[in-house]
C-alpha cells in the first residue's frame, strides 16, 4: 500500500484535511479567536524552525527575536487586533546553544515587544535537535473585524507597502550571486536586509481605516498578511471569499530601483515574510484611506468568479504558474 | 573565552534567568495569567519533543496526543482552571511524516478534549527534522487561586494519587530488562503502561476543594502538578513558598505491588510525567477533603525553615541526593 507523506500532500492540503477536526464556527483565518463576554480576544501561534525558517548565517539572535514577535503581530494586526495583550514563548534548543544566543534572542523579543506593546506573559523550554522559536500572541479584537472571508465583489484590493525585499534581503544575507548587470545599489541593498531581518507593522493601520470609513454600518472587511507572500495573500482571500482577483501589474509599489524581468518578478509575488497587510476596501472607502497614507497603495479589485488571480495585463498571467512558497 | 552553554547551565537556572526579561508582577508559574474584565485567562504551552519526551516506540500518534493535551490541562488545573476553553496546536513535522501519523495524533487530541472540555481554537504546522507537538491551552481562573508561592508554614502537603507509574511504563513501553526478582504482575505492568501513554486529570479538584473549604476568606492555596516528577513538585513548591516540606516516607500512596529499593523509590520520587497534583491545605480543610475523596492522601507539611525537602524518617534523606528530572 502507498504511505501518504505530508510532502506529497503539500501545506495547504494539510491544512484542509486538520480543518475537520475544528468546530464548524471556528475563524479559518490567521488567528483563532476566544470569545469572552466584554471583549473578545485573538490569539495567534507562529513557529520559526532552524533550517526551514532561519539559520545562523542569515539573522542574528536579536534579529530573529524581533522577527518572531513581529511575524505573530502581524498576524494579529490583520485580524483587526486592536491592542497587543502579550505573548507566551515556547523554545526548544539544543543543549549546545550558547546562552548568550538566548540572551540576545531574548532582548530582540523585548525591543519588538517595547516598539508595539505587550509582555512576556509565559513559556516554556525544551531540548531538541534543532532551534524552535514557536510564540503565541494575544490581541484585543477591535471594533473592525479583518477577515480572509469578508472580501466582497466591487471591494478594491490594496497593499501597505512593497513586497519582495524581505525575499531580496535574504538572498543577500545568504551571499546569493547576481547576475552582474543588476549591480544592486547600496541603498536597496541594505534597504532589503533591514527588511528581511528587522521587518515592521503597522499598528496605525487599524486607526486610519476606522478614521476613513465610508460607511459605518461596514463593520467586517478583508484582510490577510503577505507572511507568505503576495500571491499567497490574494488567493488565501480569493478562496475565503470565493471571489476573483483581478491584479494590476502596473499598479504594484516597486523600490524605485527594484530590476526588472521574470526572477525579479518571482522574488515580489512569491517571496514571502514582507508582513504588508493585503487588504479589500468598498471604492469610496479605499479612495480615502490611499488620501491619507501615501504608503497604500491600491492593486486591483475583486469581481465575481471562480476564487483565482488574474492579471489586468493578460501577459503577466505567466507569472502565476510559479510554484508558491512553501515549507513542505 | 569560554562560551556558557544550555548543558552547564540546566534547565532550572535557564528558566530563572529567562525570568529577569519578563514583567514582575508576572506570575511565575504552571500557567500565565491574563486578566480582562469579567473573568481572568490562564494560558499554559507545553511541548512535546521527539526522541526527548517520546518516540515512535513508546508511544503511538493517538496516545500522544491525548497525552500532550492532559499535560497541558493539568498544568491549568494546577492553577485553578475551572474550565478549558480550548487549545492552538503548533506542530513541527518532518516532510516524511505520514498523514495517517497526523491524523492520528488529532484523534488523540480531539478524544481528550471531548473528556476533558475545550476545543481546537487553531494552529499552525512547518517542516522541521524531528516531531514537535506545542499546545497552548486556554482555562478560565475559578474562585480558588492554585499558586506554587501560596503554600504556608503548618500547611499539610497532599496528593492526588499515586507517583511513579509513569516512569514504569515508559521503561516498559521502552523493553527496559528489570531484574527479575521483581517479577512485575501483569495488573501493575497494564496500569503502568496505561498511565504513561494515556494519563487522567481531575476536573472534580477544584469543585470538591470548594465543597470542603473550611474558611470562605483562603481565595488562593499551593499547587503544582508532579509532570517533572513528586520532588520537583515539592521543590517547586518549596522555593515558591519560601517555606520546608517534612515528608512522611510511610504515607506516600503507593500501588500494592510496587516493589522496594532505592531504584523503585528513585522512580517514585523522580519519575515525572504523572500529571497528579500536588497541593497543601490548612489542616481541617486537609481533613474534610481526604475524606470527601479516598485518592487524595496526605504526604507531609510544610514549615519555616529554608525553602527544601527533608523526610521525617531521616534514613530516607538518602533519596533528596538524585538528580532531578532534566531535559537539558
């Protein structure tokens, strides 16, 4: 008989098949959600494994403490987390670990938690072969409810900033080679590894968009984060919420010296770990936020269909035969 | 230089040093605590690692999961849970993993919670070399605060149950030779097997503390389960506390057939992995409870003194010389 392996199934079909083992009323989202009487609270868990996610050539101890803080806050923020309650951390490191790594991977943790708010409530720690840094954030569910479901047919689609420098950085941080005719310039260079390693949210965001609304009957909209890439952001909305993505090439917020050609593109819509919020407005309500923050930037729309992306530049649809970023 | 690494520094002064990067007011204990309005959360992450706490030989997938939800509930329990609301499951799986491994393991987990209340809240999974099982389980803090520091001199230390059996099974699930002297009866070996891969909490605890409470003003009295082991439960409780545990030899609830020697008495003390609560009462509440339930004993009191164990019989204070249970 054929044994069924996790890698011929693949993430997302893994996720699938775990699904039936949740209740039916459970958010599939980035973050679960414990409904209590005056407030309800968002909770979400992200494990950074050596080798998958990070390695000691790439990020240093403080970097990947912020990182792991940062990565869990953004999936929080694009739940609508109005407030960061804190975080319980769970390790497991070898018993060669330097304590000096845990030290500086400690103090990265606290400077991220300084920046967005927060504590150390807990954790735990264990023995293992290889480093796990496995955190779980609490938020405070604000008046907003950011969903992958809530996008709607009409909704424009838009982005808070660039996606593909966290992807760049890390090939930098990996000492990747170039071909020689990009010649990188400094600024993007270290604009890219700043990126990858000391990655930032936007805890405003939740303020401008309640400061914005069109219409305040609208109290669910869609919103996912591009932890996984920008691809993966619009289909996770588009299947959530059976509508299709109708993208904009033209329309993407590029670094003003970002290359161009197929590779370039692959590093921006696959790259993963940028933490930009992808998000779908009503027209009137987008028009205004795009008003308030030069930082948004609208992509496309949302039109009835199967749940897909396609581009507005039926040339550019090459692009989405890449393979997504994945950890199986 | 010499680097400072995990294995010299154990497992109990990496825990103390990890202290000083979080809040104060923090509780340092079995669980975190999260307080809103109406009701205040505890939150507790345990993680299982392969080839550290189990391995495909001594357990199967859907034990382990049972197990790893237990061990995490009666970390709740511990501090007075008197609901569990439910868990976030952070696996870490090799990409050779089988799928039916995974869906046995939620089995397990799903069959706990259905005995024990709480539901899956969500989770995530990524690829690693070995098998890690992180739950994060969330309880609602009843009336009675169980806290490792709120022991108090004059105390009398209890028990929920029987200590050790645990660590035989494991030894036997693990082909361990004993010396055949011992001939173990096949009623201790099914129960030893039976409490290390399928091992039982106490939901009643906390009603049946309420029921015997002697004085309505005590809000808070000291508790920890034995997961590391009955020592370090009482050490726990003991450092916590700041006060001395007198134990009494001749009253530790033992199994009838469980044999005599040192390396019994070590597996007893030192086993872990018993999830059984260890807890001090004011001596007529102590009373009321043992016999409102025949499994909880008394083992000792507590007393001023240097926070540590002594036996009354000192012959026994051979046994305070093992190491404790390490996972580092």
């Amino acid at each position: 008989m054929h044994k069924e392996i996790l890698e011929d199934i693949g993430e997302k079909e893994l996720i699938n098949r775990l699904g039936k083992f949740m209740p039916k009323n459970q958010i599939s989202d980035d973050c679960a959600l414990i409904r209590t009487k005056n407030k309800n609270l968002l909770v979400n868990t992200d494990s950074l494994v050596e080798n998958v996610h990070f390695n000691d050539i790439t990020i240093c101890p403080g970097d990947l403490g912020w990182k792991a803080v940062v990565s869990n806050i953004s999936d929080l923020l694009s739940s609508g987390s109005k407030k960061t309650i804190g975080i319980t951390i769970s390790l497991v490191l070898p018993s060669r670990t330097e304590w000096i790594w845990v030290e500086e991977l400690y103090k990265g943790i606290n400077k991220a938690l300084k920046e967005y708010g927060g504590v150390i409530l807990g954790g735990d720690c264990s023995k293992g072969n290889e480093k796990i840094i496995s955190i779980t954030a609490f938020g405070i569910q604000g008046e907003l409810e950011l969903r992958r479901n809530a996008c709607k047919p009409g909704d424009i689609i838009l982005t808070t900033g660039i996606h593909g420098l966290s992807k760049l950085g890390f090939l930098i941080q990996n000492k990747t080679n170039f071909d020689k005719k990009f010649s990188l310039n400094e600024r993007l260079i270290a604009k890219s590894v700043e990126h990858f390693c000391r990655p930032r949210v936007y805890p405003n965001f939740l303020n401008n968009l309640l400061k914005t609304r069109s219409n305040k009957k609208i109290k669910r909209i869609g919103c996912t984060d591009s932890s996984d890439g920008l691809f993966q952001a619009l289909q996770d909305l588009a299947s959530a919420s059976k509508c299709k993505a109708i993208i904009n090439y033209e329309k993407m917020p590029k670094d003003k010296d970002w290359p161009q050609g197929d590779k370039w593109d692959g590093y921006y819509f696959y790259g993963g770990e940028d933490y930009e919020l992808v998000f779908s407005l009503p027209k009137k309500w987008a028009k205004n936020l795009t008003k308030l923050d030069k930082d948004i930037n609208e992509i496309g729309f949302f039109a009835d269909g199967e749940p897909s992306i396609v581009f507005k530049e039926s040339n550019k649809n090459k692009l989405l035969n890449k393979t997504p970023f994945k950890h199986f």
